[in-house]
C-alpha cells in the first residue's frame, strides 16, 4: 500500500502550483501582449505579469473559482477588464456575481463571459 505524508503532498502541491503559475503567466503573456505592453515597463513585464497571475490564484480561489480553466479565465478577465475587475465600481457586476455564495465557480465564470462584449 502506497502511503504519502503531509509533507510529501505538500511538497506535490506546491510543484504543481509552481507549474500552474508558470505555464499560466507565459499563456497570458502571449494572450495579452498589448496590455502587458501598456500596464508595465519593459524591464518589469514579466515579473509583473506573474505578480498578477499569482493574485489572480488568490482571488478566484477566495470566490470559490478553483479549477485550473476556470481560474485562467479568472486571470483573462483581470486583462481583458481590469487587474482589480472584481472590485472596480465600473464592473460591480461581476463583484455581484463573484459574491453569489450559492453558485458554482465554473458558472461564475460563465455568467461573467455571458456579460463581455463580442471579441472583434
């Protein structure tokens, strides 16, 4: 019988978490060049860029958001709409949705694309 302590899966979680936040920031990076461009110098881009892939994690988790596609797409929004989307008065609509304790991550998610403009 196989049997894995705490530290080990410790250990495998933050791999994976590392992995995650890799993979995500050079997807982002390629996804969202003009915006990258426009919100950060040139020497800071990358840093920066996994500096808010990181708190993108953090946010979607904390509104329930946890599968790995749905917290991308958590992170796509922090670009196409704003990095504080879920807190800007202009986008209130998405905090109300993100606040819904009752409705799964994957249909916040969902619910918010229904509420993006036609991509050109």
């Amino acid at each position: 019988m196989l049997i894995i302590h705490k530290e080990q899966m410790r250990a495998f979680e933050a791999k994976f978490r590392r992995e995650f936040i890799d993979r995500t920031t050079r997807e982002t990076s390629k996804k969202f060049p003009e915006q990258i461009e426009e919100m950060f110098p040139a020497e800071e881009r990358e840093n920066q860029t996994r500096f808010l892939v990181k708190r993108g994690i953090e946010k979607a988790n904390s509104y329930g958001i946890e599968a790995e596609a749905d917290v991308t797409r958590f992170i796509d929004f922090m670009f196409l709409l704003s990095p504080n989307f879920d807190e800007a008065s202009d986008t209130e609509w998405a905090r109300e949705i993100l606040d819904e304790q009752e409705t799964s991550g994957h249909l916040k998610i969902q619910l918010i694309e229904l509420q993006l403009p036609p991509s050109p």
